[in-house]
C-alpha cells in the first residue's frame, strides 16, 4: 500500500471505525453470490462461503486471484458488483460503519510512524478507532500484553526488529477487540523463531475473534488454519477443512497392462485417470464414491493380471492447491 492509499485508508478508519464494543456481534461472515468487476474483468466471480465465529481460516490463490478484492469488499472499502457480504447480522451497503467497527485489518507492510515510540502509535491509532479516552490506556495496555510488546512500549519503532514490527500491526489491529480479524502476509519477512511466534499469536487471537488470513505461505495455513478457502481466477475452487484434505477417495494404482476397461465396472469407480505408462506398468489415479479397494484388487486378479500398487493417494495442502491450479486444456469440438 503507498503512502497516499494509507493515507486515503487511515481518513477512512478516522471517519467510519468506532470502538467495537458498542456493537457486540458476534463475528460471523457470511458470502452469498459475490461478484466484482474491473471494467469487463471478472476479479470475483460468483463467490460464496460462510465463516463461523472464532474459527481460523485461510485465503490462499496466485496474484490476480481474487484475494485482495474480497478482503476490501469484506471490509467495506469496495463495493461488489453484485453478491451480498453479512458480518455480524449486518450487510456491507446499509451497515458498512458498523461492520468496520468489528474488523480489526493488517496490511501487508503495514505503515508505521519509525520516529513515535510504540505506545504513542497505539495512542494515536486509538484515536482514528474512536476508543474513549477513559478505555485508551486498558485497551494499548490489553494490545501490548497480548502481543508481547511491554517491554518495547517505550521503544522508538525504528528500533523495532520485522518480528516486533508485525507485532506491532497486529497490536493496532486488535486495540479495539474487533470481532473479525484479517491478517494480509501475517509471516511475511520473519525468521523460524518469529514465524512461530506469530503462529502463537494467531492462535490466541482466535480464542477471541474470527481469523482470516491471506497468505501465499501453504505452509502457514496448514500449521495455523482450520479451514482453507482456494481462489483461482476469480473463482472459489477450493473450501475445505485442513483435517479433511488429507482424507483422499483416490486410489493410486500400477498394473501391468490397460485395465481401463476392467476398472469401469467395478461399483464405487467414478473416474478413472492414467497417471503415466513406463516399462510396461499402468499408473492410474482412481476416484472413488467408496472405499472398493478390495474389489478392485479382486477386479485386476480375475482379468489375470499382476497389481503391482494398491494405496490411498497422500494429501496435504501443497498437493491440493497444485491440482487445483492446473492447466485447463480445452476440449476439441
């Protein structure tokens, strides 16, 4: 973000973020039908999910997927084309200043005054939320403990390392105990020890508040998220549970010969795919309705021939964002 857009970004928080506890909902995000254009360019395109409260959920796609234009809709800073957003029982449009009033945001490079000390940051950030003078001092106090700043609070920023730098956007985020919580590159540019630190953070902050974070990190949504939410080309291809992705209903399976046709009638096959023919063996990926493992075992031994594999395909989030990014190939007329 320039200097300029922050600058735009922060008059908007002066004049529409009020101190959330005003509002007290829940932080409930729900998407139905989200559409955003760019001239004839679809950025968003038909998108919907929903997000419990004080669940962890993570935002992942290429650049130009969709990510950033969704998290400025979910905060009221861009206005869909078509779609309704609901946070907290209210609806971006009619509600937009007091949906701001629960989302506490952390951009990625967040903008940070290197000349003020850390408590005077916070001081001033809890002016453009509207906190009231009497709840300042609790709130920077309750953001510094949280974040593990007491010791820097006199420090000046310019001292600060990236580590305590990203501690420090996330204590301005959380000042005013925000309901929702979104995090843009929340590990971006730290050490092993930082990241988990940070990673230590999240998880607390989710005991609190809804987390959505927007990462090209899959490492750090498998180790922080409950649930991942994949964009591709505008489009929502992916919403599932990180503990669920590794529950494949595919099979990998080697054979000595085509057994195409033998596996299309075995009950529970839904599609078969060859992976690969090398040294007279068959690699296929099979998909199942079912666990028929044991049929298709039997299935190859009746056609007389030799099953050299028979095992569950091995997930994890690096697997599933690659397979939903492939290529397309078009198919011929």
């Amino acid at each position: 973000m320039t200097g300029k857009n922050w600058t735009d970004h922060e008059d908007q928080l002066s004049r529409s973020v009020f101190y959330s506890s005003q509002v007290g909902v829940p932080g409930m995000i729900r998407v139905e039908n989200l559409v955003r254009y760019y001239g004839s360019t679809a950025a968003v395109n038909n998108v919907s999910f929903a997000i419990e409260s004080t669940q962890v959920v993570g935002l992942l796609g290429h650049n130009g997927s969709g990510k950033t234009t969704i998290m400025k809709m979910l905060t009221g800073f861009l206005e869909p084309t078509a779609g309704r957003i609901e946070i907290g029982g209210m609806e971006i449009g009619a509600d937009t200043r007091s949906i701001q009033a629960l989302i506490g945001y952390l951009p990625e490079n967040c903008p940070l005054w290197p000349d003020m000390r850390v408590v005077e940051f916070l001081d001033y950030q809890a002016c453009l939320r509207r906190i009231p003078p009497a709840d300042r001092d609790s709130a920077i106090e309750q953001a510094l403990k949280r974040t593990g700043l007491e010791e820097r609070a006199t420090e000046t920023i310019r001292v600060l390392s990236r580590g305590y730098r990203q501690r420090l956007g996330v204590a301005q985020a959380i000042l005013h105990e925000p309901s929702i919580v979104i995090l843009d590159e929340p590990t971006n540019g730290l050490d092993p020890t930082q990241i988990l630190q940070m990673r230590s953070l999240i998880r607390d902050l989710a005991k609190q508040s809804t987390v959505l974070i927007s990462t090209h990190v899959l490492q750090e949504v498998q180790a922080i998220c409950e649930r991942v939410l994949i964009l591709r080309a505008g489009d929502l291809v992916l919403d599932a549970r990180i503990a669920d992705l590794a529950q494949s209903k595919r099979l990998l399976v080697t054979v000595n010969a085509d057994v195409t046709d033998v596996l299309t009638g075995v009950r529970g096959v839904e599609a078969i795919k060859e992976l690969s023919t090398t040294n007279n063996l068959f690699r296929y990926a099979i998909d199942l309705s079912y666990d028929c493992a044991p049929e298709i075992a039997a299935a190859v031994q009746a056609a007389g021939l030799n099953l050299h594999l028979l095992q569950p395909e091995q997930r994890n989030l690096e697997s599933v964002f690659a397979a939903v990014n492939e290529p397309q190939t078009e198919q011929a007329p």
